[in-house]
C-alpha cells in the first residue's frame, strides 16, 4: 500500500510541483440493520475503498477522490488535483500556507474485546429486536419503533510527501432508537444513540433493556406533559444538554476555520466570555468515546485541548492551515468522513468540566424555571446565535421539579448565555452522536449540570 | 472531465448483478447502479482557494430470499471477483436476516415517460477553469456592494450523474442527468456588530445559473442584516421565504404524507384523506416529473416511473407519497417516491419535487400588505421539530421586522412556535417568486397568527 500511494506523492511534487501532497487510502467495511417495529427492512454490508489526494500548488488546494487504488487511475487523479489547484491559484490573494510538522510513521492496530467484523449478523440482528420488543411492549401507547444500527472496521491509510506514513485501524459501532407514541391528537417522540470506538462491549454497558426502557419510557411520559410557556426563565441543563450547548454554541465557533470566517470569538482570544464557573475541552483521547482516535486526517496526533479556562477563550480548534495563520500548534481536528471528501476541523469530543454543585443544590434557590434533561437537536450561527431543542423537559416550581414539558427550545447569544452560568454540578456525562458540517462525523459531547440565570425559552403557551 | 461509464456499460452492470444473484438462488433480484462525477470550485473566506473533483461509482443489490431481504454495496466495479463477492454477500445477509411476511415483491416493468430539462452537455464539457471564472464573478459581485460584506465561503459545482436499475421483474432502465449550482454565504460586520450567515444560490439542471445575481443578493442580505435589534413577543404576520418554509416542512409536512408515516402512526395525517388540512391557498403536487426539477428522472429508486402526485388540492389532503412496498400493502401501485443514497442504501420513501402554486402577488406586494409583521429567511433549529406533531420551536435568521407594509429592520433573538398544521391552515396569500430549494418548489408565503418569542 505504502508503495502505491507514494508513487502518487511523487507525481504530484515531481511533476506538478507541489509544495505538499497527501495521499488517504481507506478500506473500510460496514454492516447497517434498520429494523422498523422489529421488522428487518433489509440486513445489508457494503465495502467501501478509496483514495483521497489533496496538493497544495502555487498556494492553492486540489483535491480528487477515486474508488479504486490502481496506481494508473491515482496517477490520473493526481495530475487532476495538481490541474485544479493551478487553475484555483489563478485568482488567489494570500497563498495558503502550512505550519510544519514533524514527520510521524505509525501503525496503530485495535484489538478490541469484541470485534464486531466477527459478530454474526443474526446476533445483531437479535440485539436490535430485543431492544424493540423492551420498547414496543412498553406500553400500547408506544406506536412505533425504528432502530437504526451500523458497524464499522477496517484500515485508513495517510502518506504525505514530508516523510509521513500512518496505517491506523478503525472501528466505529453506532446504534440509534426512535419511538413514538400516541394518544388522542398528541404524538410524541423520544431519541437515543449508542455509539463507540472500542467494540460491539458497548451493548453491555447499554445494554437493548437499559436503552430500550429509557426510550419508551420517556415517549409515554412525554405524553402528559405540557407546553412551556414562553419568555425567559432561569432554567438547569442537565450533561446531555450541556453537551450540546457547548458543541453546538461554542465549539463550531471555535474550530478555527469559522473563526476565521468570522465567528464571534474571532477578536476574543485571551478574553473572558464566560462566568469563571465555565471550563471546555475538546478532547480527541478519551478512550473508547465515539470521537476518539489516534491520528487525524491530516496526519495529526490528537490531543486534549483546551478552549475555555475559567471563563477565557485560551485556544480554538486547528488544523496545519489555520495553525500557520495563527502561528500556533495543529490540534489533530482535521477529519473527512470518507475517501470521497476533503478534511476539515471538526470536534471531537467536547465538554464541560464539573465543578462542585450536588444536582439538589443547583434546583433549590429556583421558583419557577425549567429542567432541560435531554435535547432533540441544535444548531448554531456564527454570530452566536444558537438554538437547542429539548426532548425531555420538566417544570422547576419552588426548589423541586415539576410537571413534564414537551417541544421546548432555548435560544440565546452563546457569550451572552455563557456568562448567565451561575452554578456547575460535580457530576459529569459524556454522550455519543453524529455532527454535521456537510459532512457527518461521529463525536461524544458532554459535561455537568449546569445552572443558568436566564434563558429565553420558546414556547408556544 | 473523467471518463464515465456509459449507458451499456452500466445496463450490463446491473443486469449481470441481477443474472448472478439468480442464479446463485435469490428468489428474487435489484441492482442499482450509480456514478457521480462533480467538480467544484470553492470560495473559502474572501477568495477562491481549491477545486475538488470526487468520482463515485458503486452498485447496490437487493436480494430476496424466502421473504428475507438482503442488501450489499460495492464501490469496486473493476474487478468481476469483487462484484460477485458483493452479490453473494446480499445473498447471505438475506439468509442471516428475518422474512418480512408482508413483502409482495419488487416491482413489475412499466413505461417510462420522458422528461424535460434535466442533461445539459455544456455542463458535462465545463473546465475547472470555467467554474473558477464563475466563481470568481460571484465574488468580484459580492464585494462591490458594500465593504461591510464578507463572503464567508461559497463555490460552483458541476456534476453529471447517471443511474441504472435492473431487477427480476424484468425491468432494466438507465437515465443521466446534470446539476450545477452555485452558492456564496455572506456576512455583515461593523463596529463589533456580526450579522448572522446569509447565504444565496442558484441550482439548475441546464446550465443558466447567475453567479453574479447570487453574490449581488447575498451582499445586500449581508448589510440590510446589520444594526439588529430585539422585536416584543406576539402573534403577527410572518412571511417565510422559500429557504425557511423548506426548513420548515422538511421535518414536519413533508413527513406526514409519506405512506411510510401514515402506516407507522407516526403522521398527524392518518385517516384525514379527503379532509381539509391546509387554508384553501394551498395546493401541493409531489411532481418527480417538474421541468428542470433538482430531482426529476425517469424513474424512482426501484425502477418506477415518477410521475406527478397531487397531494393538497385548494386545502384538502387528496394522496399519500408511496414507495413500492408501502403501496403493495394497501392494494395500490407506488407513485414513484422511492429515494436512494445512491448506491449506498436500500430505497426509502421520499418527496420528489415538492411543488406549492404559486399566487398571483410579487413578493413587494406581499410585503405592502403586512402592516406588522416579520420576513423570515431562514430558521436555525427546524430539524428539532417534533416530526410527528408538528410542533416547532425555532429561531428566526435572518429576519426583518415589517411596519406598515416595509421592510424597517433586521431582528435578533427572534424565536418561532407553533405547530406546522396549524400554520397551514392559517397561510393567507402565496406570492408569484417560485423557486426550487432542495425538495421544495414554492413561492413566499403568508402567514397569520405566528407566535413570535423575542424579549
């Protein structure tokens, strides 16, 4: 493979003249189940291999994707990316630069308790329904049940032409639960996903029971709840929503690409943004979490980093482009979702760090506020403006929690918000799911519960 | 451009799939095969600085056996070895699954009709040299309207793709077509003041994108998105342009009519065919047959012609959107709506081009008749909509307050509630500016009685 690949390094600097060239070769294998009310809509396997070729000419990117590692068709590909670099270079301003970067050659091999290559499809599949039968035999109000489940293993391989060389295993097992439940006009609906990079043991931690419960349960209970009012309130997050908040309202506004592009915290390094209560990470060596890995897409050892110490922006997220323009260090967030697409900054996994609150004491100076337990989705712009919807949410009333709420959302300015964070819970969650920048990427997010002052909630009562 | 693989070569590619799975005991047999060539120019912070060309080819194969469903890909077509591998691998993932009592077989042959607008070769000929020309023309236009603008990223992006599907039933076709599009997202500073991102772009089959009108518009977004200011929570007017009326009904109405939701209980529209669920402003076509439409082809996922589906006709829910397997099991033939990730996933249930007709009022008009009110661009947070009731909670960005009848302001902070079907009913005017964003063809709308969450 090492061979291969570097022919087509060659190409490009001998050639082309390329001031750098990456090769990215992946063999990758995948098993999907979608089962729908413990129905098999179909048990499938794909292979996907694939080469990736990015070159930096005369100041400017080329990239090619092909499926295939004939060393013709990559030398093909490779004049391609070196044509389209020179024909972009024709209207650059500032020519793209890069940090350097000491060389690294490794191989990094995963032997993980249980392979899920070697798992029989009948025993996944049996995983799946047990979880659907926990889920649909719940209650008869539950209608519905889609349980979507992925593995996958196999090799990435990096060269470049500055004496790198990496093979690095990978392995990802992913599992998401949708339920739904009905009664009368009121239909709810209720999310979880499973996911990590250490084996298919993920399923005996979580197990089908444990997930299975926490799904339908919160399906059926949602359905009594009821609507918050709107306006602003101060409210608890608990870690799965804390994780989101961070990831989505911070941490894309500190991967130094959108800093760039002209994110709120573009004049904010050194500065305070937060409460002295908020600390995040992001965080690409926690073992086993469903953002960790070894080495980047870019050849990158990835490392704990930390963004925000004691309510100051000390670091954002870099790749070797932005790391020049910043002349700082790359952080190893540099990740393509496959061999068709270039690599760009991405999390990994991001959270909070706890601090000392016990949850009762977070709760007992509230009157009236919301508890945010677990959130359906968010998203975020790089003026700060983020947006977090909530899939299972309680009433606060007089120090104790209340009555459920369905379908709240909460909104804000991220600096704004951020310094509203009155009290950090000692406790700490990391969860696993699926980030998309154009392109998806599997991440953990996570941290304490966390108290703010105020919050606007939407609402429609 | 890369050589692609032409028609033949991509008919036998499927057929033999379909012959091998055969005979290696399948009871029944689909391949799907795929190729997407796309280059693109991209704009990234205020200048052009790469160009991408990816190549994706692969085939996807369904066997069938004793009921049970099996699926494979591959994206090696080189060697004959690994396509065989791949096809006993469906094979053996069909024996370890379970039978699916209700399946009633892949689809039969049927005639396709032809569509309009969907290959222009001028786009299969473009250099990258050509894309960079556009993209520069974009941005060369988005920096001449204000120095307060920057364009964040952007680009151009030709492809050219083309399908092949064959199954036992007899049934082998092939279409290709083109796409180009382009794209620039803006944003306003001044005096420490960001605007949110706005973004605006072309995508056509035939190659008759403006660059230059894209980057004008997305400039002026830019700078009529600054000086900001928080609005009172109320209910009012709010007009959504098609960006966020596609955010919008994505998650929630475009749901809601799929067969896959209605059997599943997952659809606020179970057992209300023949009802009136939208104002009587509303009439909606599923038209997998749209001129030019970004998803128009002669055929579906499985093979199945697309055709034109009348969904809400001046209020009332007429038809669900069905896939094969949906419609056999309620005695019915599939309308065309079976999606596919291209060679990469078994068919789903989809929306073609879902096109709301449009009124007879210019967008100015529409405007003029708001004496307070809000235009909404685009909203942040749509994909948490609660799929199933409909229930939203979202923010409104960009945005502008409207006073009697004229744009005054751009918001901050604005949220939206509500529930998508109760706006539907409420929809009181449509404008005459249809366009197509993702799966959606439609103009402004208009609608009353929004509640609006701001300080």
């Amino acid at each position: 493979m090492k061979d291969i690949l570097s022919k087509a390094v060659n190409v490009a600097v001998q050639k082309y003249g390329a001031e750098y060239a990456e090769v990215r070769g992946q063999k990758l294998f995948k098993t999907m189940l979608t089962l729908k009310e413990g129905r098999a809509e179909a048990a499938k396997q794909g292979i996907e291999n694939g080469a990736a070729l990015r070159v930096l000419v005369n100041g400017a990117w080329g990239f090619a994707s092909v499926g295939t590692f004939d060393v013709e068709t990559l030398t093909m590909a490779v004049s391609d990316a070196c044509k389209m670099a020179k024909a972009a270079s024709s209207k650059l301003k500032k020519p793209i630069k890069l940090i350097s970067t000491k060389p690294i050659e490794d191989k990094v091999i995963l032997k993980p308790r249980k392979d899920p290559s070697k798992i029989s499809i009948e025993d996944k599949i049996n995983t799946t329904l047990t979880m659907n039968s926990k889920i649909l035999g719940y209650d008869n109000r539950v209608k519905s049940c889609t349980i979507d489940y992925l593995d996958l293993t196999g090799t990435n391989y990096f060269i470049n032409n500055e004496g790198s060389y990496i093979e690095q295993d990978k392995l990802y097992v992913w599992s998401r639960i949708l339920a739904t439940a009905k009664e009368g006009d009121i239909f709810t609906f209720s999310r979880e996903e499973i996911g990590s990079t250490s084996g298919y043991e993920v399923f005996d931690v979580e197990t089908p029971e444990i997930v299975g419960e926490r799904v339908a349960k919160r399906a059926v209970e949602q359905l009594k709840a009821k609507p918050p009012k709107g306006g602003t309130f101060p409210v608890i997050l608990g870690p799965n929503v804390v994780g989101v908040f961070v990831h989505e309202a911070f941490g894309h506004l500190a991967e130094a690409d959108l800093t760039l592009s002209g994110s709120v915290l573009l004049d904010k390094l050194g500065k305070k943004i937060a409460s002295n209560l908020v600390t995040f990470y992001d965080d690409g060596t926690v073992e086993g979490a469903f953002g960790s890995f070894k080495y980047d897409d870019e050849g990158i050892q990835a490392q704990k980093t930390l963004l925000v110490k004691d309510g100051v922006v000390v670091g954002l997220m870099h790749n070797r482009e932005t790391a020049q323009k910043f002349n700082t260090k790359p952080t190893g967030n540099m990740r393509a979702e496959d061999f068709r697409v270039e690599p760009i900054i991405r999390m990994r996994n991001t959270f909070m760090e706890p601090k000392d609150h016990s949850f009762e004491e977070l709760i007992e100076d509230v009157k009236f506020g919301y508890y945010f337990k677990s959130f359906r989705g968010g998203q975020a712009n790089l003026d700060g403006t983020f947006q977090v919807g909530i899939q299972e949410a309680y009433e606060i009333v007089k120090g104790e929690l209340g009555e459920p709420v369905r379908n709240a959302s909460i909104s804000g300015n991220t600096l704004e918000t951020l310094f509203k964070v009155d009290a950090v819970g000692k406790d700490f969650e990391l969860w696993p799911g699926r980030c998309g920048k154009r392109q998806t990427v599997f991440v953990c997010d996570g941290g304490p519960h966390v108290r703010v002052k105020e919050v606007l909630v939407g609402g429609s009562a | 451009m890369v050589v692609a693989l032409k028609k033949e070569q991509m008919l036998d590619i499927a057929e033999d799939a379909v012959d091998f799975a055969l005979k290696k005991g399948a009871d029944e047999a689909e391949a799907f095969a795929y190729q997407g060539l796309t280059t693109t120019v991209v704009i990234e912070r205020g200048q052009i600085a790469r160009s991408t060309r990816i190549v994706d080819r692969g085939l996807g194969i369904r066997a069938i056996i004793k009921k049970a469903i099996g699926f494979s890909y591959t994206n090696v077509l080189r060697s004959k070895a690994a396509v065989e591998e791949t096809i006993l691998k469906a094979l053996s993932s069909a024996k370890a699954s379970k039978p699916d009592e209700e399946w009633r077989g892949l689809p039969a042959k049927k005639q396709l009709k032809s569509v309009e607008n969907t290959y222009d070769h001028k786009i299969v000929e473009l250099h990258s040299e050509d894309l960079v020309k556009a993209a520069s023309l974009m941005l060369d236009a988005a920096e001449k309207v204000d120095k307060r603008v920057f364009p964040v990223e952007g680009g151009v992006g030709a492809s050219y793709l083309s399908r092949a599907i064959a199954n036992s039933n007899g049934v082998a076709a092939f279409d290709h077509g083109t796409i180009i599009e382009c794209s620039l997202a803006t944003l306003g500073q001044e005096a420490g003041e960001v605007t949110p991102i706005c973004f605006e772009f072309n995508v056509e089959r035939k190659y008759a994108i403006d660059p230059e009108w894209v980057g004008k518009e997305a400039a002026r977004l830019a700078v009529s998105a600054l000086k900001a200011k928080k609005i009172e929570t109320k209910s009012t007017n709010v007009i959504f342009s098609q960006f966020a009326l596609q955010d919008l009904l994505y998650f929630t109405l475009i749901n809601a009519v799929k067969a896959y939701y209605v059997q599943r209980d997952q659809s606020a529209f179970k057992g209300k065919i023949g009802e009136k669920v939208a104002s009587e402003n509303v009439t909606i076509h599923d038209d997998g047959l749209f001129q030019g439409g970004i998803r128009t082809w002669e055929f579906d996922g499985e093979g199945v012609p697309q055709q034109k589906t009348l969904v809400i006709e001046r209020g009332v829910l007429r038809n669900f959107l069905y896939d094969n397997y949906t419609a056999k099991k309620e005695g019915k033939e599939s309308t065309g709506n079976a999606t596919r990730a291209g060679y990469l996933s078994t068919p789903n249930v989809e929306a073609t081009n879902f096109h709301m007709i449009s009124g007879k009022k210019s967008p100015e008009e529409l405007i003029g008749e708001v004496d307070d009110g809000l235009l909404v661009y685009s909203l942040q947070g749509a994909h948490s909509s609660n799929p199933a009731s409909g229930e939203f909670s979202v923010v409104a960005t960009p945005a502008w307050k409207i006073e009697n009848g004229k744009i005054a302001y751009a918001t901050r902070g604005t949220m939206l509630a509500g529930n998508i079907f109760q706006l539907l009913k409420n929809i009181s005017e449509l404008a005459n500016n249809e366009r197509k964003i993702g799966q959606l063809v439609a103009p402004w709308v208009l609608v009353e009685n929004v509640r609006v969450i701001g300080k």
